[in-house]
C-alpha cells in the first residue's frame, strides 16, 4: 500500500447495519455501468452479469429467524488475486488503488474469475442485447463489453476520473463526497459510504475506524479496498 | 537380451519387417483415416459453433469457469510424458528393452503436446486474440504478464513441442536413410531431403550418439519442468483444493503414470497392427508392468498425502470442497481410485497378469480414464465451492466441449497413424544395434565374445 504515489486511495464502507436489502444499489448499479440484462435462464445458468449483487442468509430457527444481506462488490483488492494471474494485463493494478479492468485487452482466460475468491468477476458468456428502448439510455461514458470479455464493479471509475479532471482543472483535490459511485449515490439508508481512504478527515476513512468494522475473507491477505460494519449494539444473531 | 530374434533373419529380412509400416496403404487404413477425420471434423464443428455463438454453449458459469477444456489439457500434457520417460529414462539407464518402442513413444510426445497446446486456445472468451499473449513488439504497446502462470504455461509448452520434435527427428535420421535407400521415386527425394545426407559413416554415428545421449538428459528437466508448471496454474492461486504444496511432484508422478500407461496401449496397437510379435514380447510388457506398478503406487502415495493434510487440518473451506467432491462425484472418484490405484496395484504384482496382453490392455486403458477424472476432480470442485457459499455452482460438460475432447483423441489418433504411415514407426537402428552389443558375436559355427559395448 505503501508504494501508491497518488493522493488517492479509494474505498467504501458497507454498514450491514443499516442495510436493508433493498437492492436499489443493484438496479443503479446496471443503469450506471452498461452491465447487460439477463433472463431468468441465464442467471439460473449462474451467468448473470451483476457487478454488485446482494448475499441474503437466513439466521436462526423457527419463530425467531432473522434475516441478513451482504452486498457484495469487488473489493478493489490492494494485493488482488485476480492481477498476478492475467498473462495480458487486462486486471491491473491503478495508482489511485483501484482495481482496473481493460476490457479490450482481454482474451477470456477467466483465470481471475477462477482467482477471485470473493467471486465477484462476472464473464460474458453471451452477446447481449439491449432491447429498444433501453439501448437508448446507455452510457456514452462506458464501453459496452462484447462476448467473451470478464468484467466486473469499477467503483464508476468514470464519475471518479470527472471528478479528478474537474479538481485538477481548479487546481485541488477531490473533496470528501463530491465522487461517488451510483450505488452509494443511490443507497436510501446511506449503508454504502464511499471515499478516499487516503484522507484520514475523509467520512470513509472514520468510518473505517470504527471498532464494528471488519473485512471478507480477511484472513486470505487480500487487503481489501471495502469495508464492512457489524455489530453495533443491535445484534442481528 | 536376447529375446529379440536379431540373429535368426538376414540383415534385410528384419529391415523389411521392421519398415513393414511404410508399405501402401490398405483399404483398412484408409477406412480408420476417414473414421478419425470425420471425428475432428465434427470436433471442429463444435468449436466453430463456440466460436460463433459464444461461450454460453459450453457447461461452463460462475463460478466454474474452467472444466473440461483445461481437463483436457492437463490430461494431454500428461500423456505427453511417456515418450521422455520410456525414451530418455530408460535410454540413460541403458534398457534395452525400450528399443522396439521408443519411436512410438516419442511420436506420442510431439502429437501429445501439441493437441494439449491448442485447449488453452480453444477455450479462450476470444479465441481470435490469442496473439495478445504471445510476446513481441505490437501496436498496443504492451508485453505480456509473466507473472502469470499461462505465461509461463506458453513457454514450457513452447519449449517442449520443440525439444521434443527434434529429440524425434535426431532419432528418425539413420531411419530416415534407411527408409530412403528402400524407396523409389518422389518418396525417395522426401525421405532424402529429411535424411539430411546420412551416409552411416563412423564420424557421423559417433556424432549421433553423443547428441542423443545429450538429447536424452537435456528433455527430462524440460519434462518435469513442463508439468510442474502446469501444477503452478492451479497451486498459486487462492483457490482452495488447488492451493497446495505437493501439487507440482504429484502432477508429474500422475503424468508419468498416465504416459507409461499410454506407451503400453500404444504398444498392444502396434504389435497387432504391424506384426510385431517377435518384438514386442510378453517380456516387454512385463517390464512396462513393473514400471506402471512402481509409478502408481508413487501417484497412489501422493495422493494419500494430499488428501490426508487436507484431512488432518481440518480448515473448514478446504473439507468443504473435499466433502463436496466426494459427495457430489462419488462414482468417479471411486473410478479414479480403482483405475490409479487399486486396479494397477493388484494385478502387476502378478508376471502373469503383466504378460498378458488383453489385462495389459484393459489395466492400461483403465489408468487414463482415471487419470483424466482425476484432473477433472481437482479443477472443477475446487471452482465449484469457493470461499462464499452464496455463489457455489456446480458445472456439467456440454456436447461441444465433450466433442472436442473426443475431437482431441481421434485427432491424435489421426496424427499418429499418418506418422506410422509415412515415417519407420519401429526404431530399426536402435533395434539392430542390439546386433552388436550381444556378448557372443556368431561367427560361423563359432561364438566370439564382443567387443564393443554401449558407452
């Protein structure tokens, strides 16, 4: 982490506390990014395209059962699994932290899909089509991916490189909420806060402090980007 | 080793039986030619349609995103053992047994490895950008990654297609010119060409054997080499069930049982269908058996170390993927177990199991249809229950890919035929060398004991 040289480092707090299961991050999350449509048959197939999809676990037993979501994104890795394993530098590794994907590099090896341990990389196995209307509000910004290509969530790296350009243009930095991805933006209970990890005021990094904090799959050494919050007093379990 | 009747027949006589290969074809070997194209033709069928359609039409999902492709590729990078080891191994060793069987066995190498390399292509998302992983300057001003073990896969597979074309080639020369000596018209100028001007004079034979000798040594590291690589593509990843230690010396004992395994097949096919009986005896086979016999029960011990530690430690992802294996795939598993270990155990203890054709044959076929579920057993139940229960999958194989990999073994099948045909498929050098290596050298009615030795 040390050997970043951008006053960046990008990263989102999940308060599952707050989380209500809602989905609302899921659908601004396809409107936002270009991610393809998929039927009931596909996703069945386990090849639907989410980049952000929400883990939902029954607790408990009979009266008393509880139920808990677990949204889960990429978790823009500091030391990625998925990057070492492209022989074509389709995953890599941006200065800002960010777990980039260039869509045209990839050949479809799916090694990072396979290396993911939070399997959160999703792969076109079909050419999909957007049916009018709804091509119409595709975003200009993105590329839309053809067959055979892995992608996967960019925390909206377009919204954070306007931003970037916008600041750099004035001449400052990036301020704490002026960047965030459209599932944070969208979020009705605020459990997505996004931020720059690197900027200890930002809201993200206190957040990130918190004593309910915790990560996925921590113990693997992945050093994730994503933070979790549990716990707080109001025990779900 | 005098079970090979080199003094029986005239020096002509055993050239004419030992090229009996290279004469026209018959009516049966065009009719197995036309049966093996019309598979690969169907098996490139199947790939143009993946190619057209996508990669929805194979099994495969999140989060299985490899299956029967990579099976199949491990699967051929192993078969493509037996040719170093029965060929190199036992030519270091100074076996004189292995002589009526090497070329087949290095024939089997090339043609391995090289329908093993075409799998990682087949089942890319784009298989029209392969290049981008090949290494020269380019407009996207980009080198490929090799911290990637599919890198590293590329240059072994790279280096052994080479290393083991010429160690075939090296050994075909004097055939080659011997072959050209019997022929007549545009066969004689190909054979010519390829024999590179061979005279058979002593500088050229003493070159020769230096050059295998060093050929020999030099493609075992590459061999190893070549499958621990393999091994590193599933053991330095995160994956669990593919994370693990032992996975580089376990691949290649598993492809080297798979390889002898092959070469014993190989040689049951050949003996029929060239006539070989007065050369690939019992006795051949009985030593093939002892090698199977030590080789499985080294694969059987390392698979009883993997499995036990993944037992003892007892870390809950790791047992879960175990438990699902066994749960899920109990009949191949037990297929695996009896094909690798139990099967070849029990009956090559036995010389009269080992000197019978038809168990040699049915044990032989056995161990590679275990082998190749072993493979399938360690990719795709690892993929299938990763570390979030919440995306566990399960993976079947579709008819494209399980045409391809038929595709793959009539294409193999095919190569190997049309080099039996064309090419001295018995090595007729290395044979009637055996003619001056004997101890007693007849001389009339007299015996002379010999005096020259292998080196």
């Amino acid at each position: 982490m040390g050997k970043l040289t951008s006053p960046y480092r990008w990263g989102m707090v999940i308060d599952l506390d707050r989380c209500t299961g809602c989905g609302a991050c899921v659908v601004a999350c396809q409107a936002e990014n270009n991610v393809a449509l998929c039927d009931k048959q596909q996703i069945g197939e386990g090849r639907g395209m989410h980049w952000l999809r929400i883990e939902r676990f029954w607790v408990g037993t009979y009266p008393d059962v509880r139920v808990r979501f677990l949204p889960v994104l990429c978790q823009h890795c500091h030391d990625a699994p998925c990057e070492p394993v492209c022989p074509v530098y389709a995953s890599y590794h941006n200065p800002d932290g960010l777990n980039g994907q260039v869509y045209n590099r990839c050949v479809g090896t799916r090694y990072c899909g396979n290396n993911c341990p939070y399997a959160v990389r999703v792969f076109n196995f079909y050419q999909h089509e957007w049916p009018p209307p709804l091509a119409d509000q595709l975003s200009p910004d993105i590329t839309v991916r053809s067959r055979g290509v892995m992608e996967k969530c960019s925390f909206c790296i377009q919204r954070i490189r306007r931003a970037k350009e916008e600041a750099t243009g004035e001449g400052r930095l990036v301020r704490d909420g002026e960047v965030q991805p459209a599932c944070a933006q969208t979020c009705p209970a605020e459990a997505l806060v996004f931020g720059n990890l690197a900027d200890p005021h930002s809201r993200v990094a206190r957040l990130a402090r918190s004593p309910r904090r915790f990560q996925l799959l921590e113990q693997l050494g992945t050093h994730p980007s994503v933070y979790y919050l549990k716990g707080g007093g109001r025990e779900h379990v | 080793m005098s079970d090979i009747p080199v003094t029986a027949k005239s020096a002509g006589q055993l050239n004419g039986e030992l090229l009996s290969s290279l004469r026209p074809p018959s009516r049966r070997w065009y009719l197995l030619v036309l049966l093996l194209g019309a598979v690969v033709a169907w098996g490139l069928f199947a790939f143009a349609w993946q190619l057209t359609h996508g990669m929805y039409v194979t099994g495969k999902n999140r989060p299985v995103m490899w299956g029967f492709y990579i099976t199949g590729f491990v699967f051929w990078v192993g078969l493509s053992h037996s040719g170093t080891m029965v060929s190199a191994i036992l030519r270091l060793s100074q076996a004189n047994w292995r002589r009526p069987i090497l070329r087949a066995a290095e024939a089997m190498t090339v043609f391995c490895i090289a329908v093993a390399g075409l799998f990682p292509l087949i089942h890319l998302g784009r298989n029209w950008t392969f290049f981008y992983m090949m290494p020269y300057p380019n407009q996207r001003g980009l080198w490929p990654n090799f911290r990637s073990p599919l890198l590293w896969d590329m240059t072994a597979i790279t280096a052994y297609i080479i290393g083991s074309s010429l160690f075939l080639y090296l050994g075909l020369l004097p055939d080659l010119a011997l072959a050209r000596d019997r022929a007549s018209g545009w066969r004689q100028r190909v054979y010519g060409v390829l024999a590179m001007g061979w005279r058979g004079s002593a500088h050229e034979w003493s070159v020769y054997r230096k050059a295998s000798i060093l050929m020999a040594a030099l493609i075992i590291p590459v061999a190893i080499s070549v499958h621990s690589i393999v091994a590193w593509d599933f053991a330095v990843t995160v994956v669990p069930g593919w994370h693990s230690t032992i996975f580089p010396p376990y691949f290649v004992i598993g492809a080297i049982l798979s390889g002898v395994a092959a070469v014993i097949t190989l040689m049951i096919v050949i003996r029929k269908a060239f006539q070989l009986e007065d050369y690939l005896t019992p006795l051949h086979f009985d030593n093939m058996g002892k090698l199977l016999l030590v080789i499985s029960l080294l694969w059987t011990y390392a698979y009883f170390v993997e499995v036990q530690t993944t037992w003892y430690a007892h870390e809950p992802i790791e047992w879960e993927v175990f438990s699902f294996m066994a749960g899920t795939y109990t009949v191949p598993l037990l297929l695996m177990l009896i094909g690798n270990a139990l099967l070849p155990i029990v009956t090559m203890c036995f010389q009269r199991l080992r000197r019978s054709i038809a168990v040699m044959l049915v044990v032989s076929l056995l161990v590679n249809v275990g082998m190749f579920i072993e493979r399938f057993l360690i990719i795709v139940p690892s993929l299938a229950h990763k570390n979030m229960p919440f995306v566990w999958g399960s993976y079947a194989p579709s008819w494209v890919e399980i045409s391809v990999n038929l595709a793959a073994v009539a294409g193999f099948t095919l190569l190997f035929t049309l080099f039996a045909k064309f090419f001295p498929i018995v090595a007729v050098t290395d044979v009637r060398e055996l003619e001056v290596l004997q101890a007693e050298v007849p001389l009339g009615r007299a015996k002379l004991p010999a005096i020259v030795g292998e080196e």
